[in-house]
C-alpha cells in the first residue's frame, strides 16, 4: 500500500487542537457535569485516580494524533481538497467508523444514549475539524 506524503506538522498541530478540544468538551463549561453523572463516577473518584490521569492524558493525546495522521492519510487521495471537502470527509469517517461503532457498542454496553451523544459529539466535532485543518494546510 502506497502512503503518500503527509504534513506531520499539520498532523501534529492537528492532534493538539483534537486533545484541547477534548479539555473544553469535557469540563465544566461544556459537559463534565453531565458526563461524570452519566458514567457513575463522582468527581472525587476521579480525582482520587489521579495518579493515572497522567498516563490516560498521554494515551489520549497520542490517540488524536493518530487520528489526525489517518485522516490526513485519507485526504491526501483527494486532488482538489477544499475545506469543505475536508469537512465532509471528517463527517463521513466518524459516521462509518467512530459513530457506527460506537454506537453498536454503547447498545451492548447498555449505556446512557446521552452518554454516547457526548462522547461520540466530541468525536463528530474532532474528525470535522480535523478534515478542515488538514484540507487546508495540506
């Protein structure tokens, strides 16, 4: 399989604004509360595992990357990439691969359907953004 070129700065730039995303999406000024309510933790409970939160923020930080270099990957088949294009393709990989999925798995989970409204929004939001960055600086 041939990989063509990718701007791993763009990939990188990327991969920050998917993980500050993920800060504003899930604190207080946006969804913590609900969602802290929704996954049956309390927030000293999330406070006390702390000491994993470290690990857990790297971890996170390295799974937008490589969602940021997949897509890239995938725009790059496209010759004339617009913003919009770029936007679109974010839409369509989240709803074939992030939102079906995850979707089948919060039904099985038998989870909150608000609880995979915000998570799979924070994902929807991610791939859309990501598409535009990476259409745009290319």
């Amino acid at each position: 399989m041939h990989i063509p070129n990718v701007n791993y700065l763009a990939v990188l730039v990327t991969g920050v604004v998917i993980f500050a995303l993920g800060g504003l999406w899930y604190s207080p000024l946006l969804f913590a509360k609900k969602w802290i309510a929704l996954i049956g933790k309390t927030e000293d409970e999330l406070k006390a595992s702390s000491g994993s939160m470290a690990v857990a923020y790297v971890t996170v930080f390295l799974c937008g990357l490589l969602t940021s270099l997949v897509l890239a990957i995938i725009l790059n088949h496209f010759t004339e990439l617009t913003p919009i294009r770029g936007a679109e393709v974010g839409f369509v990989c989240w709803v074939g691969f992030a939102g079906a999925t995850s979707y089948g798995t919060g039904l099985f989970s038998m989870q909150p359907k608000l609880l995979w409204l915000i998570n799979s929004g924070y994902n929807l939001v991610s791939f859309v953004i990501a598409g535009v960055i990476l259409a745009l600086w290319r």
